[in-house]
C-alpha cells in the first residue's frame, strides 16, 4: 500500500470580518479560504492500491478571534455557539473536507493546536465528528502525536514556552464537563492565549495587522509597546508566574523530562520582554506616553510631533529584531527549540518529522546521516514581512523604507502587504521507504524556497 500525506496546519478560521470588505479579526479570510476548498478538492482519491491521507495538524479554527473573547471558552454551550458560527462562516471548507471524507474515501486526521483547545471538550468535540460525516475521520486531542510508519507529526505548540498545553488540567476539564460537573479549579491560561486577547486583540481594532508581522508571541512585544498596547507588564507577570508554577527541565534533546506539561522558556524572551519595557517607559516612549493614547481617537488628529515619536520607537523595535525578522522566512532554518526536538525524533527512526504551529514554512536535512527531513507545514492564515529595506546599512534609506511601511499600517493600507501565502506538506511513503517529503504553495502546488516566499511576500507582489 502506498500512502499519500497531505498535511496543512494553522488555518485559523474564524473571526467577524471587518467592515468595508476588509478582513477584521479574519486572519484567514474569504479569498483564502476558497483556496482551501479548491485544493481539499485536488486531493487524489484513495484506491485500492493508494491511500490518500490529509492531516491537519491543529489551529484548525480559532475560538480566540471570536467575541466573547476570552483566553479558554470553558463553558460547553458558549464554546459551541463559538464552534457552530466559524462553521456557518466558513462553509465551503468543512462541506470539501466532507466530500473528501465521504466520496473519496480519503483518511483525515484532525490533530490540537492551541488556538482550537476547545475542540477537545465533549460537546464541541462531537459537533466537529457531525460536521465532517461518516468516514475514516480520527481527532487526536490528548497529546499524542501522529505516526505512520517513518512519518511523525505534531502542531508543535508543546515546545513554545508562550502556547504549551497543560494536557492533564485539560483531561480533568473535559471529565468535569462529560459529567455536568463545574471545571473547578480554572485551566490554567496559556500565556500566549492570554497575549492574544488581552494585548493583541484591543490593538487590532485599531491596526489589524498585529497579528500577522512575524515573529509574533515574545518577538511582537517591542513593536506591541511601540504601538502603545497597554498591558504588557500584565501579560508578563502572569507569563512568570506561569513559567514558575508549570517549570520544565530539558534533556540535551529538547525533550521533556517532565511529560505533563512541555515547555521551553527561552532566554530570548525576557530580553524582547526588557525591550518592550524600555520602549514603553523609557526615552521616547515617555513622551509618547505623556501625549496619551495613540490608538484612540482619529488618526488625522494625531500631530506631527506624536507621529515622530510613535516611529522613532518603532524604529527601534525593528531593529532589536533584526534576526528574528530575516530567520523567519529563511526556509533552512528554524528555532532550536522545534529543531532539538525533530533531530530527537529523528534519533528514534523517523525519516521524516512535520510541526505546524510556527506559521513559518521549513525544510531542513536532519538525523546523523541528514538523510531525515524536518518539514514546517506553514500557515494558510495571511502573512506580513517587514520590508528588508528597513534594515539597510544605510540607516537614512532604512528609515525612509520604514516611514513608507508605517505610513501604511497608520492608515490601514495593507492590501499591498498582507499576503496569502497557503502552504502544504506533501509525504510519499511505501511500507517504510519515503518515497517523496516537501513543501509546497497551497494555490499551485509548485515547491516552497525561500527565494520563491520572499517573492510572494514582497510589497505589490
């Protein structure tokens, strides 16, 4: 038998659209999300020699974009209206995974992210089964990866200090609930959950881009303060305490020693968190503070002298993420925090490891021998690129491109930015021969570079 893997991850659908045609909370929006249907439609059938396989790999929806926002929907009825009305908005996708499943007899595997936790709770949980029809449709929910044969894959999330699960305070939800019983104590936040609601999504309203600049979690901490968000010392303290509360050792590997609950905290981010804080209380920023609000009120009435200094802090974030910026779309490179834990899976005899999460595409040689693959999956939600342009050595031309860009965001212009750059990864294998592993663009099928995603990625492109 041969098999066919498809995997996607971070659709992220879900969110009220904005007004005027533009996409508001949608980071997957109306243009992208017939793509997706188009290419669930491409899907090969399976037959009796060929079993077609699609695996999406979690953030499947997005109860986080949705109003009431809140960091965990633990209430059943709450988190099903939540479910039921991405469903209504995005009806073309979940009727092609339907004839995917149904007609084509196609295998889909559905995996947890850390946006769509609720999708684990009973009642959701079910909703999501009867959504997708009769078929040979498996939903993975309680921290196990997916295998088949040489291949391993996994959101990822469990690895990221900011979006890791606490899948025993989960398990006990979800038995409180089964049982009509309250969730009592609380589950506990995820510190990049609570990011989102209570930093990310106030800024939004007013800059609809925030959530699409990459790096985001730690790395949008600067530009978040730079752009006035309120809170971060907030977020921050409950992120310590957090960490604090649910600490985690690492083997060499990157693999957990404690297995509840999978965590790094990477240095890197108490320095982005230091970075923030100093733009916001310091300098500049200061000032900034002292004119008020920026993201209140209308644009046309903020000054000359509020606009300077609003760019010259965020000037300075750019800048404190130079390296974040470039790695971030270099697809031969990744976070050694994903990067230990695909070399430890390939020490254990997987060819061929798949993470999604990161919204980042990647493929890199793994293993002793570099004969194994770490594939990112990458994102179908729309991307933003700060431009290179910004850090030329030539500061005066780096200043001048980062005036154009901010000029843009302050003024919502960001259809020449915000791109929609849907990829996939695509696994052959037969027995235990990897026949094929890479990754490709969602609209065309042809294969990802680096040279290729900086091109779509670029202003006007």
């Amino acid at each position: 038998m041969r098999h066919q893997v498809y995997v996607i991850s971070d659709l992220h659908l879900g969110g009220a659209p904005g007004a005027e045609g533009h996409p508001g909370f949608q980071i997957c929006p109306p243009r992208t999300q017939e793509m997706m249907a188009a290419f669930i439609d491409r899907l090969p059938a399976s037959s009796a020699d060929t079993d077609a396989h699609l695996v999406i790999a979690g953030d499947i929806v997005d109860f986080l974009a949705e109003e009431p926002f809140q960091a965990f929907t633990v209430e059943p009825q709450a988190a099903l209206a939540k479910f039921r009305s991405i469903v209504k908005s995005t009806a073309p996708i979940w009727a092609a995974l339907r004839r995917f499943v149904t007609e084509r007899r196609g295998a889909l595997t559905l995996l947890l992210g850390n946006h769509d936790v609720e999708l684990s709770l009973p009642a959701t949980r079910q909703a999501l089964l009867e959504v997708l029809g009769a078929g040979r449709v498996h939903f993975i929910y309680d921290n196990e990866a997916f295998v088949l044969g040489p291949l391993l894959i996994e959101h990822g999330n469990r690895f990221d200090a900011w979006n890791a699960v606490s899948h025993g305070a989960l398990r006990r939800v979800r038995s409180q609930l089964s049982r009509r019983l309250p969730a009592v104590p609380d589950f506990p936040a995820l510190p990049g959950s609570r990011l989102v609601v209570d930093v990310m999504n106030p800024l939004k309203k007013d800059y609809p881009f925030i959530d699409l600049l990459k790096p985001e979690d730690a790395g949008a901490l600067p530009i978040a303060a730079a752009l006035g968000a309120g809170g971060l010392g907030d977020v921050w303290k409950f992120f310590g305490n957090y960490r604090r509360q649910f600490a985690v050792d690492y083997d060499e590997s990157q693999e957990p020693l404690d297995p509840e609950l999978i965590a790094s905290p990477p240095d890197s981010d108490q320095a982005l968190y230091n970075a923030a804080r100093d733009i916001a209380a310091g300098g500049d920023a200061t000032q900034v503070r002292f004119f008020g609000d920026l993201l209140a009120g209308v644009r046309s009435t903020i000054d000359e002298k509020k606009r300077k200094l609003r760019r010259d802090a965020l000037f300075k974030a750019f800048d404190l993420t130079l390296s974040m910026h470039t790695d971030s779309f270099d697809t031969g490179k990744e976070k050694a925090e994903y990067l230990k834990a695909a070399q430890r899976s390939a020490k254990a005899g997987f060819k061929v490891v798949v993470y999604g999460h990161t919204h980042l595409v990647k493929r890199i040689a793994i293993g002793a021998d570099q004969k194994s693959v770490y594939l990112n999956s990458g994102t179908w939600a729309d991307l933003m690129r700060v431009p290179e342009e910004v850090w030329s050595i030539d500061k005066a031309a780096g200043r001048k491109a980062m005036e154009a860009f901010v000029d843009d965001l302050e003024n919502s212009r960001l259809d020449a930015w915000r791109r929609s750059c849907p990829t996939y990864a695509r696994v052959e294998l037969e027995g235990d021969a990897v026949l094929a592993a890479d990754v490709h663009f969602g609209d065309d099928d042809s294969a990802v570079s680096a040279e290729a995603l900086l091109k779509r990625l670029k202003k006007g492109a």
